[in-house]
C-alpha cells in the first residue's frame, strides 16, 4: 500500500512532504539502510516538520539530512532534528566555512531578519559525486543563480530531478547574488540550460507539488523560467523588487503582523547587507516599506491595519 505521502508521479521509495511557506519541501527516502531527508524546513516549522517526517519514517530513525543550500526555509530545522535524531548532516561545500564559524551575516540569517539555529555539518554533498538515496543513485549537481552554492540532485536512470529553488513549476527562487553586485542572471540561465540538458521526466522541487513532462508541465517551466530570467537581467531593479516583496512577505508569515516602522527597518537591514540593492533605491526605507505594503496588499498576500499590514 501508497504510503499517503507518496506521489504518483514518484516510486513509492519517494515521499514529498509539500509544505506551505515558510517551509521548503522535504523529500523523503525512508528506506533506505540510512533513512534521509532532504531539505528540513523553517525553524517556527520544526514541530509539524518533525511530526510529519515521524510519520513518514513509521518508527525508523531519521540517520541523515541532505541540504540542497542552507536558506533558512531549507535549513530551519537541521538543529532540532539533529537533536533529536543524532542524524548526520551533509551540506553543500560552498557554504561549509560559514557553518563552522556560524557567520549569519554571509550566511543571509541577520539580514533578512530570518531564523536559523547553529547547526553542524559532517560531510558534503561535492558537485559531480554521487549519494545513493531510495536505492538509486543520484549525482550532485551545481546549481547556481539563486544561491551560488546551491546542489540539485539528479537520478538519471529515472529521469527525477530535486531541483531544489533553480526551478519550481511556476518560477524558481529570488537571484539573490545580485542584490550583492555578484552576477547571478547569467549563471541562473546556465542551471536552466543544464536542467534542459537533462530532460527530466519529474521534477521534484523545493517548493510546491512534484511536475512530469508526461503533460509537458516540465517543458512548460522551463520556457517560462527561461522568459522570466530574461526580463529580470533586463532590468535589474526588477529582481531586486522581487526580492523585497518575497523578504517581507516571508516576515510578515512569521510574524502574522507588523507595523510599517518594522518593515522599514527590514528594508533597511537589506540595504545594508545588499550593496547592489541599495544604490537600486532612494535612501528612504520608510518609504519602500510603504510601498512595498501597499503591494503585498495588491496581490492579496496582505491586509491593511492602520498603520500595520497582517497576514491573510
């Protein structure tokens, strides 16, 4: 029998446990000799996380986790589960330095005003060599555009692809190497021509229900992530307004209300750890927030309370 997290478009060696935001998905492989997931969540998760991949597991436990990157969305609940578990962690190796010396400041944690217990690392997933997850193997695969040291994880003998946030069914993650003068459109491009490449018959993403090609849905993505990383290296405040929406929105999911002065002062701790970010904007934080609430309201990801914005 299906165990309910299993997809029909995966082997039943393939759970996804799709999360809403604030959480990535977590995919995973329960049994496996060393049961592993992927990918853990947000920290304010880490309960549901924790309660869900109990479930999935049905009483093994969990001995490994893979990160695909380390934003806190994927990497929240590395700590608790750890902790819990005694599990290994295996994370990407161009983050590995700001692990050890836990520097939340390159890590992105303070700017972005986001939460990330220290956690440790015990081995890494090094572009190009192969993890053997649901007995498969999968080769790791570079990744760069939305976060320079992000992975994927790619099985060829099934066409699945763990895309991780270089491609979701209806976008893919923030270029956040821009908003620090670190060119990112161009390389984000080449992770969509590589996952091109490979023609994947499912992609398993970081965010939101696995796709197939079988209905053309991977193909589909591909064009508009395509047509989409195009129109942002146009125009590159374009990205960097995309980026304060989703930065404050997330926030605002965390922290269900905050008041205009708040999210200025977000605003501001972006500017000042996003170099190329701040000369893209007049120095008024107070005025961005404002606007920028204004905007989360337009498209409904906010309500309006005096002078605070709510979450729907």
């Amino acid at each position: 029998m299906r165990h309910p997290f299993c997809h029909p478009l995966l082997p039943d060696a393939i759970q996804v446990l799709e999360r809403g935001w604030l959480s990535s998905n977590n995919i995973v492989f329960a049994a496996d000799e060393v049961p592993t997931v992927v990918d853990t969540g947000y920290v304010t998760h880490a309960d549901t996380t924790l309660t869900l991949l109990q479930q999935a597991l049905t009483g093994r436990p969990l001995g490994r986790i893979l990160n695909t990157h380390l934003h806190s969305d994927h990497a929240g609940g590395n700590a608790m589960l750890t902790a819990h578990f005694g599990c290994e962690t295996w994370i990407p190796p161009g983050d590995a330095a700001l692990v050890d010396t836990w520097d939340e400041d390159r890590l992105s944690y303070r700017r972005t005003g986001q939460q990330c217990p220290p956690f440790r690392h015990d081995a890494l997933l090094q572009p190009h060599s192969v993890v053997s997850l649901g007995g498969e193997d999968w080769t790791v695969l570079p990744a760069m555009g939305h976060d320079h040291a992000m992975v994927m994880l790619w099985c060829e003998r099934l066409g699945l692809l763990i895309s991780a946030d270089a491609l979701w069914q209806k976008g893919f993650g923030v270029i956040f190497p821009e908003l620090e003068g670190i060119p990112g459109f161009a390389e984000q491009a080449a992770t969509l021509d590589l996952i091109g490449q490979l023609q994947p018959s499912v992609v398993i993403p970081g965010h939101g229900a696995p796709f197939g090609e079988h209905d053309g849905a991977v193909s589909a993505a591909l064009a508009a992530a395509r047509s989409r990383i195009q129109w942002l290296s146009e125009e590159p405040r374009r990205n960097a307004d995309n980026a304060l929406k989703v930065l404050l929105a997330f926030k605002l999911l965390e922290a269900q209300r905050m008041t205009l002065d708040e999210l200025a002062a977000l605003v501001q701790a972006s500017f000042d750890g996003n170099p190329a970010m701040r000369d893209l904007y007049p120095a008024d934080p107070q005025g961005i927030a404002a606007f920028m609430a204004d905007e989360l309201v337009r498209v409904r990801a906010a309500t309006r309370d005096g002078e605070a914005v709510v979450a729907p």
